[in-house]
C-alpha cells in the first residue's frame, strides 16, 4: 500500500498513513473522465438567460414613417430588431430539463483516477485533524508556509459527522450537520484560493483544478470506504 505523510496544523510531520492501492494505482479511460467533467460543468449552468421577441417587448406600435414618399425604406413597427429598444433576433432563451445524468460507478471511477494523479504527484496530504479552539487566519496560512502550499490552490476535505443509533436490533449510521469544523472553515475562507468540502460533497472538478488537497485522516477512511 502507498503511503501519506500526515502532518498538525503546525506543519509537523506525524508519520505515515496508507492509501489503499485501488486509489493509489486508480486507472481510468480518458474519454470517460472528458465526458464527466463536461458534464459536471454543463449541470452548474443555470440556463435562466433571457431575452425578450418583438411580440413581448414593451414599445409603441405606431409606424416609424410614412410607407410612401420619404424614399427610405418602408418599416412597420419600432419592436423590430433594427431599432434600439426592438426585439431580439434568436437571444438566449431559458431552457429547461438540462442535466446530463452521471453514473454512479463512472463518478467513483473518475474520482479514484484523479485522486491517484493527485497522489502521483504529491499533491495529496493528510492532516490529523482541522480542530481549532477559536478561528485564527493565522494559524491555516503559518500550516500552509510550512508545508509548501502558500499561494497555491488547495481544497481541503474534512469528515462527515454521524450518529449510531439501534432499529430491530441492527446498529444504524446517519449523517447529521454538525459544527466541528466551523472554526477551521472561519480561517481559512479569507485565504485566496482555498476551499473547504465535505468528503461526502467532493467534486471531480474540485480535485482536478485543485494544485493540492488537503484532508483529515477521519476523511481519508471515509474517502477509501467510498471509492474501495
């Protein structure tokens, strides 16, 4: 199995974490990972840009000039295309039932395949945890300093918060919101240039244009029980 180097907040080294090799050795058809994300981008669209015809701007109706005698060319109407304030010809117009449908199985795959690019690269790092007693700008720029990541483009990804409870006898698990990393995502959100998400929120888009990623090592083991 591959290793990570885990590090604190400070930016000390703690040692090393495995990765399992289904993500560290991840392989995946290029064309596949095109397609998911152009899809992921054509889904974040909004399609509601909108223009108005002739037959719904709001404009008087009376003939710019007379049809005959002036010499010019007869005109019927100033809602025409030609006239400031007229309507458009073929404007963008709100379009509806857009999204393109991403398989489960292909967004895992092409996750897996840039994680492990990620991983190639040394780019991928793990810390201990994001806990903060209060939030402080400083403390996330010094860890990003020390680490070699200062002005560069890092998303960090931090563990989902989860109750067990008992149903017929079977111990049930359920995601629950949670403030455990609100401190860490108060210092770090004026920093340019970094992001913070929920493993359970990533996005291949995220990971490809991020230069590092930086996650917890809870939300490794729940990365790996996701992607294995």
């Amino acid at each position: 199995m591959s290793k990570l180097t885990k590090y604190d907040l400070q930016g000390s080294q703690l040692g090393d974490v495995e990765i399992a090799d289904q993500i560290a050795s991840a392989e995946a058809n290029g064309q596949m990972i095109k397609d998911y994300i152009v899809a992921l981008r054509a889904n974040a669209r909004q399609w509601s840009a909108s223009t108005k015809t002739r037959a719904e701007v709001s404009h008087t109706t009376k003939k710019p000039h007379a049809q005959k005698g002036g010499g010019r060319a007869r005109q019927g109407s100033l809602v025409a295309p030609q006239y400031k304030g007229g309507g458009r010809v073929f404007g963008p117009r709100p379009k509806f039932d857009q999204h393109v449908r991403i398989n489960k199985k292909e967004r895992q795959a092409a996750i897996r395949f840039l994680l492990a690019e990620k991983l190639r690269e040394n780019k991928l790092h793990v810390v201990q945890d994001f806990n903060l007693d209060n939030p402080k700008t400083k403390d996330v720029t010094s860890f990003l300093k020390n680490v070699g990541m200062e002005g560069k483009r890092v998303l960090f990804l931090g563990e989902e918060s989860y109750v067990e409870f008992e149903s017929d006898g079977v111990i049930q698990r359920m995601s629950v919101s949670s403030d455990q990393h609100d401190n860490f995502v108060k210092s770090m959100r004026n920093i340019p240039k970094a992001s913070f998400a929920l493993v359970k929120n990533i996005s291949g888009y995220d990971v490809l244009v991020a230069h590092h990623i930086v996650l917890t090592e809870s939300a490794l083991v729940e990365l790996q029980q996701w992607l294995c």
